[in-house]
C-alpha cells in the first residue's frame, strides 16, 4: 500500500511494504505470532502468570516477550498518570507495541490491569484472525487487597492514593475472554498451572507451531 493518508495529524505519511512478511518470520520461528493479554486486579498475578507462561515458552523453544505494566510505565509510558485519558492512551500504546511483536512473529505476552473494557476491545480490534488471546485473572478483590504485593490497596484506603482500580475506580470484567483464570474451591491455582492452562489454548489454536 503506497497511497497517502491522513494518519494522526499529518497527511503526508505513506505506508512501506517490506519483502519478508509476517508469514516468512513465523515460518522462521516454526510458531505463529499473538497477543496474550492478562488483564486483572492488581494482585491478581498477572506478572507472576506472565513470567511463568514466558519461561514455559521458552523452554518449550518458542519466543516470546513480556510486556509488564509496570516496566513500561519506567520508559514507553513514564510520560501518563492515570487519568482515565491517560490510562486509554497507555493501553493504547502497549496494543501497538503488542502488534508489532506479533507481526514479528513472536508471541506477545502483556500484563496490564487494563481496567475498561473499550480499551482492551480496541487492542483486540488491531489483531487480525483471532490472535488477541485475552485471559481474565478473576480473583476477588478480597484476595488481591490481601495479597497487596506492592502495599498499593492500604494506600488507596488511606486515600493517599486517588483512582486506584478496584477501590475508587472500576474494573470492568471481560464479557467474552478466551481464557478465564480463578480459584477453584477457593484455592488458587499454581503459577505452573495457570501457564499450563494458556500453553495448553496456544498448542490448541495452532499458535506454538507454523
């Protein structure tokens, strides 16, 4: 595609086809490139269900990469608050960046509380052929503020912090996740287990070979 377009605020940007397409990396990589993405309460074990699925894939030969909230709010993101303009955009940006690693080829793994429902079916909308994997990490708010990894819900009820996502701002829960990840007779499962139930989908959709 080489005509102009008005993207953003110019109209003088055109699209560059490259010789090796997105086909020509999976086959490289004998895998096929998506998005999982792991939204939840903070506490929830989102980054713990992230890093696990990343080693299991990378013991199994396959490449992925993690996309942690947290970290990007340190570089690609240090810029937003978290406003609820400011959060859009930040989950704005990290779905680019997660399309661009699955066009890479790679599978994408992104942990992000994401709390709005729009946002999320905005970045799925970028992905083509079902390749937006969303997996759900619904665990009670009880548990999450119990847990409290990063001291974050004591500061939230102390309303030293303002908009935290389960206390004073809400979280919208998936309608149609591909996978959902909870207690079962109130216990949660194991990380390893968790990572096994999403390895599991990925050999099922045909995504851990090309």
């Amino acid at each position: 595609m080489n005509s102009a377009a008005a993207i953003g605020k110019s109209a003088n940007i055109f699209w560059h086809d490259c010789p090796v397409g997105k086909a020509d990396r999976q086959k490289l990589l004998k895998q096929k490139g998506c998005v999982v993405w792991i939204t939840g309460l903070s506490g929830s074990g989102k980054s713990t269900l992230a890093c696990t699925l990343g080693r299991e894939l990378h013991c199994r030969g396959k490449l992925a990469y993690v996309l942690d909230g947290d970290n990007l709010r340190h570089g690609l993101n240090k810029d937003l608050g978290f406003k609820a303009e400011d959060r859009a955009e930040n989950i704005r940006r990290v779905g680019e960046v997660a399309k661009l690693f699955a066009d890479a080829g790679l599978i994408c793994i992104a942990s992000l509380i994401s709390p709005y429902r729009r946002d999320r079916d905005t970045c799925r909308a970028l992905l083509p052929d079902a390749s937006f994997i969303e997996v759900y990490m619904n665990m009670p708010l009880e548990l999450c503020e119990a847990r409290d990894p990063k001291g974050l819900y004591k500061l939230a009820r102390e309303g030293k912090i303002r908009g935290f996502t389960g206390i004073d701002d809400p979280y919208e829960p998936p309608l149609n996740c591909e996978i959902e990840i909870q207690q079962e007779n109130g216990v949660c499962p194991s990380p390893c287990a968790m990572a096994g139930h999403v390895v599991t989908y990925l050999e099922e959709k045909g995504f851990l070979q090309e």
